[in-house]
C-alpha cells in the first residue's frame, strides 16, 4: 500500500517558532499574507534569520505558497460567522483555512493544519480539519485549559470539550486559563 503524503499547512505563529521544517514529513504550505505576517513580526520576535530559512525551504519546494480559490474563502467567512469567530479572525486567518479546506477537498493527501490561534481552532474544529498547536517548548499541556461555553460561558470539564452544553446546545470550546 502507498502511503500518503501528509500537507501541512503552517500559521504565522508557527514559523515564528524557529521550528525545523525537515521535522515534517511532506509538504508545507500557507498562503501569500501570512509570509508578509512573518516579515512583518520577525523582529519582534527576535527571529531574524526566519526569512533565510522560509526561501531556503520554498526553493527546494519543501515550502509551498498558494492563493486559496475564492469559493472557499466564501465559505470560511459563512462558517467564521455561525461559530461565531468572524470577527476575531484577520483576512490572512480566514486565507489561511480557506487554502487547508481547499486541499482537503482537492489534494487527495492527508492535510493538518497547525497554529496557536484560538479562533482558527474552533473553526477548524467545526469543519473537522485536522488542526494541532505548537508552542516553542513543544509541550502543549503547559498551558492550563478551560473548557466553556460560548453562549452561557459556563465552565465545564476540560474532558467535555468538543461536548454539547446541556443547557444551550452549543459545542463547547476551550481557552487558556488565565
Ligand atoms: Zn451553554
């Protein structure tokens, strides 16, 4: 049996990290806004030389950059707006899973994508797109969670999230404690 290649698809936050991409087994891939994000904020994270190692990578086509197709930035505004993270969510985040959702349906390859960005997370959640965070530790459960609702804002255990709220219906979501 062949095995499939996987497609990573790599938030801002994500390259800021420094992570290797040779890590990844496959391709990468992310949208035109999100290398200006990076260009952008570099130097804010101290991460001079990230721009040096993104060319390097799309020059051996280890790292691809792709325009996602108009119908699915359509679709992820409709859905942005039913989960309600429209508002939290800047043109390149909604590029960004137009272009995930875009190779899901068209790739015929294994697509996950990766960022620290709550929003995406849950809109990634809603359409069952793959989706893990990544911090520079590589250790998620550093950060504590909090499971809730959007609607009532109750807590609830973090081993219902994903749930339903008993009281409204809607899927629960999680956030960093504070
Ligand atoms: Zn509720």
């Amino acid at each position: 049996m062949k095995k499939k290649v996987t497609i990573y698809i790599f938030d801002t936050n994500i390259f800021l990290t420094g992570i290797d991409f040779n890590l990844f087994e496959g391709v990468i891939y992310t949208t035109p806004s999100i290398i200006e994000e990076v260009n952008d904020r570099r130097y804010i994270e101290k991460n001079r030389n990230i721009l040096n190692k993104i060319n390097a990578a799309i020059e051996t086509n280890k790292l691809k950059i792709k325009f996602p197709e108009n119908t699915y930035i359509e679709k992820i505004k409709n859905i942005s707006k039913k989960t309600g993270d429209f508002k939290a969510l800047s043109d390149a985040d909604r590029e960004l899973i137009a272009l995930t959702l875009e190779l899901i349906e068209k790739s015929n390859k294994r697509v996950k994508m990766y960022s620290n960005d709550y929003s995406i997370e849950n809109v990634c959640s809603e359409l069952k797109i793959p989706f893990s965070p990544l911090y520079k530790d590589g250790i998620e459960f550093r950060i504590a969670w909090e499971v809730y609702c959007p609607y009532c804002k109750n807590i609830h255990k973090v081993e219902d999230l994903n749930k339903i709220c008993e009281i409204c219906g809607l899927k629960l979501r999680r956030r960093p404690k504070k």
